[in-house]
C-alpha cells in the first residue's frame, strides 16, 4: 500500500519580512512611549523636588515670622522708610524690598534673623541666625549665639532649586506698639511681612523653569514693643 506524502508548506520570504516589519514597527513604538513616559517621570520628578525644596524655605519662614513679630530694633529708620519725622504724613503701607528678616518671641529673649546673601559665584542664598538673651558676669544682658549658631549665619542647603530673588517687606514701617506711634494712623496694624521670591530649576534639565512667589504673614504675637 502506497503511502501518500504530507506535504509541509512554510511562510513564503514576503510573510517573514511582513511579520519582521510589524514587529520592529511595534517594538519601535513602544520603546519611544516607555522613553517618553520615563522622561516625562523623570521631569515631574525634579519638578516635584523644587516645589519640595520651595516649601522647605516657605514653611521655615512662615514658621518662624508667625510665631514670632518683626524687630523693629533691627531696622534703622533708614532702612525703612528714610525717616519717621514726618512718617505720619506718608501714606505708605510697607517698606521698600530688604533683603533680611528680623524676629523676635512674645517674651523678647530668643530672636532669628533671616537674610539672603550672594556667595562667591554670585548665587543667592538664603542663611538663618539665631540667638537668645541671657545674663553676662557681670549680671547684664546680653545676646548670645544658639546652639549651632555659635560659628555664624547657617546656610539653608537647597538641592533642587536656585534662589534669583528672595526679598522681604515689612508692615508697618513703624512698630505700632511703641507709645510714641499710638496716635499715627498708617503704623496702626498688626506686624507682618510679605516674602517675594523668584526662583529656577539647579538642574540643567530644569534651569528654564521659573517660578515667582508671594506670601504674606501676619505676626501671631500681640501687644509687644520690640523699637527699643
């Protein structure tokens, strides 16, 4: 009995270089999106870690600049509003933009100061200085540098964002609770202060994102008079 061969039939070399073709476009399509959504990752990533590094300097600010109110001993007349002489004639409501933040605490014995300085490469940055009131040997007062203060202004480390501008404006440019200043009408306000800052990417991939930023705080602390 003769046994009838099976005949085997393959792809053709045009279904191999169809099927080749649909596979390299597939692959190349998915490789591009998976690029695509890594760097996409990779940017919301480092966006993220700026508005983390911005609300690190925002909430240590208003922290502080809550808890605390404005030092009026550490502002000149000058510094402010040139001269309080006349000051009651002057309409204005804030001061002019400074480029440091003097507090002190209801019981006028712990002060932080907040100021921004460029450093040798001509980069902003943001330094805290705190100190506290005690007695010399003398049995007089005196200002005495906080633990980890003891060596100076501390810088405020920032990875992710560079500072372009931080500055700050003080209201009212008198203190309001200073005897002398109860009968001028524009120093009657609660202290506060307004914090402007404009800042960019650290990164090379981020140093064309700019973000500007104003808030303003109004002091916690009541009826203390801190021009003296």
């Amino acid at each position: 009995m003769k046994e009838i061969a099976k005949i085997q039939k393959g792809f053709t070399l045009i279904e191999v270089l169809i099927a080749l073709t649909i596979f390299v476009i597939f692959v190349t399509t998915m490789s591009s999106t998976y690029l695509h959504i890594a760097r996409s990752q990779r940017e919301a990533n480092t966006v993220r870690a700026m508005y983390s590094d911005l609300r690190y300097v925002m909430t240590i600010i208003s922290d502080e600049a809550r808890a605390k109110t404005i030092d009026y001993a550490c502002y000149p007349s000058t510094v402010l509003a040139g001269s309080f002489s006349n000051y009651c004639n002057d309409v204005r409501a804030s001061a002019g933009q400074i480029d440091y933040l003097a507090l002190i605490d209801r019981t006028s014995t712990n002060r932080t100061i907040f100021k921004v300085e460029n450093n040798n490469e001509g980069i902003k940055e943001l330094k805290v200085f705190k100190e506290h009131k005690t007695f010399d040997e003398n049995g007089l007062e005196t200002w005495v540098a906080d633990e980890g203060y003891r060596s100076g202004y501390q810088k405020l480390a920032l990875d992710s964002i560079k500072l372009e501008g931080l500055e700050f404006e003080i209201a009212p440019l008198a203190d309001p609770f200073d005897p002398d200043n109860v009968a001028c009408g524009p120093v009657q306000f609660q202290p506060s202060v307004t914090v402007n800052a404009s800042i960019t990417g650290a990164s090379p991939d981020t140093e064309d994102f700019r973000l500007d930023i104003q808030t303003s705080l109004s002091s916690r602390v009541y009826n203390l008079k801190t021009n003296t």
